[in-house]
C-alpha cells in the first residue's frame, strides 16, 4: 500500500512538472509568434527569419522636431534592410528646434545613400519640417499644404516688469557682460541683443544655404521664399519650393517611374521604439490612447516634447502664427 502511495504522489508530480513545460512551451510560442508578427508589421527582418517582403517603408514626421536617438536609430535600420526598396518621408509638423532639425536633415541624407527618398507634404512642412523635407530628392505636397516659413527664431521670456512689480531683485556676479544673456530677469542690453542677432543671422544663412543648394534656387528666386512666410502647395510648385502636387500615390509613382522601384509594392510603416523613462505628458498620452483618444494621445506627447525642448533654450525653426486678433 505504501508503494502505492508513493508512486501516485510521484505521477501527480510528474504531471505537474509536465502541465508546467506544456504552459512554457505554449507561451514561448505565443511570444515567438508575436515578435514574427511585430516584425511584420514594422517591417523589419531578423537573422532568424530573413528578409520579409519587398515594400516601401514610409517614415512618419510629425509633431515638434527635436533630437531623437530612437529616429536616428530608425533610419539606420531602413537604409539597413535588404526588404526596403524605397521610402517616403510623410510630413505633417510645424517645426521645432534647429538642432533637432539639422540632425533630422543629415540622417535622411546618410539614408539616402543607401535608398531613394521622396517626401510627401501631408499637411504642413513648415521651417525645420521643410529643412526635413528638402532631404528628400523629390518632394510632392497637397495642393491646400503649407510649406515654407524659411527662417530662424530665438524666444525667451522678459519678467523683468513684473520683478519689479513685486519688489524682487536678482542679483549675479558675471566673468563679462554678455555672460548669461539674455536672463530673463533684466531688460537686454544692446551689446546682447547685437550678439543674439548675430548668431541667429549666421543660423538664417545656413538655412537658406541648404534650400538654395538642395532646391537649386538662384539669388533672385531664394529671396522671394526666404522670408519667413508660408505658401501653399500650389503656390510652392512656380517658387520651386516643392515639385508636384498630388497625394502619396504621386510620391510612390515618382520612385517607381524616376527610381526604378518595383510597381505596386505596399507602403508599410516603419515607427521609432519609444525611449525608456516615465515623463508625465507620454504617460498622459499613453492613457489617452488606451481610452481611444488618439489625436488627444499624440498632442500630449507633442506638448511634453515642445516644452521640454523650448526649455533648454536654443533657437528654433518653427512656424507658429499668432493668435487671431478679436474683430472690433
């Protein structure tokens, strides 16, 4: 009887550790699955997989322009894939930083060594989105698109007033008069706001050096876009701002005609993995998402990147018009 025992406690504990493998091995299968499927979807390829199917991988720029590693990292794995035969690079933002914009500019660039690039206007491209634009060698945009507003901008706040007001004094011992300036807490001095002017009209030329040379504008033609204004879609194509107009289908049909790409390869989308770290605003947005807000979802994130990106200081590429003064 005792043998018995024994060897039904055994059995039951052997079944156990069966039922366990068995639920390991149907979760590892499950999340292999997954990954293939994230792959797919992404269109990306592994070592383990190989190539997926031949596509054109389109690269989404939304939203406020700064550095991204995460991007960066992107775009190296697009010019990297053996599936990838073309890219279209859909743009819809406002602008952001100059740094963040530059970056932006010379990663398409390196990309399009490896693959040809074609932008498409999908709304707005507009200071340092249309730096990002003209790294593509052929940019289409919808006809009521708004492109342009070529120039350098550099904000920051005058509290002194309201310092005044109410009665604080900030006091700083300085190595030289232009250390640290502009504050913010002290009007600018015309020493200051000379250097600032400098600096910002040396960034101004470098930006209009890169769309006279990627645009191949004249003298004449680049001062006629370079002030700072936006234009249309239709009015870009006569100002040579843009090459076409139409939809994506144009952009896609300008790779297959000018670039030889194969016909009728599907548009996959290729997205940046998100950057470790809990911020409020992605948090924020992550909840909208997950309740089905998802414009509310991608303006939060803007917002927190904006704001982290205004906060560090800097100049900035954006268009962002004034509000709309109140009729009379």
């Amino acid at each position: 009887m005792a043998a018995d025992a024994e060897l039904l406690i055994d059995r039951r504990r052997l079944r156990r550790k069966l039922s366990l493998w068995r639920v390991l091995g149907i979760g590892g299968l499950v999340v292999a699955a997954g990954a293939v499927g994230l792959r797919v979807r992404a269109g990306t390829e592994g070592p383990l997989f190989g190539a997926v199917q031949p596509q054109i991988a389109r690269i989404s720029i939304g939203g406020f322009i700064a550095g991204s590693e995460s991007t960066a990292k992107l775009m190296k794995q697009v010019g990297e894939s053996a599936a990838v035969q073309g890219v279209v690079v859909s743009i819809n933002s406002p602008g952001g930083t100059t740094t963040g914009s530059e970056e932006l500019f010379r990663n398409l660039r390196s990309l399009a060594e490896k693959k040809p690039i074609v932008a498409f206007v999908d709304g707005t491209a507009a200071s340092g989105a249309y730096i990002t634009a003209i790294a593509a060698d052929h940019i289409v945009a919808r006809e009521t698109s708004l492109v342009g507003s070529i120039g350098v901008l550099f904000q920051y706040p005058d509290v002194s007033g309201l310092l005044d007001k109410v009665g604080v004094k900030v006091e700083s011992v300085k190595s030289s008069p232009l250390k640290a300036e502009p504050s913010g807490f002290t009007p600018t001095s015309p020493e200051a706001r000379a250097a600032l002017a400098a600096v910002v009209g040396d960034t101004y030329g470098w930006f209009k050096g890169l769309v006279a040379d990627r645009r191949k504008l004249d003298d004449k033609q680049l001062a006629a876009v370079s002030d700072g204004r936006v234009f249309s879609g239709r009015q870009s194509v006569p100002l040579r701002l843009v090459d076409e107009l139409g939809s994506e289908r144009q952009a896609v049909a300008w790779l297959e005609n000018e670039r030889k790409v194969a016909k009728n390869l599907p548009v996959r989308d290729w997205k940046p993995t998100s950057g470790g770290g809990f911020k409020l605003w992605s948090a924020l947005g992550l909840g909208a998402d997950l309740l089905g807000l998802d414009g509310l979802g991608g303006t939060l994130r803007t917002l927190g990147a904006e704001t982290s990106e205004i906060a560090r200081g800097g100049m900035l590429a954006l268009w962002r018009p004034s509000p709309a003064t109140p009729a009379p």
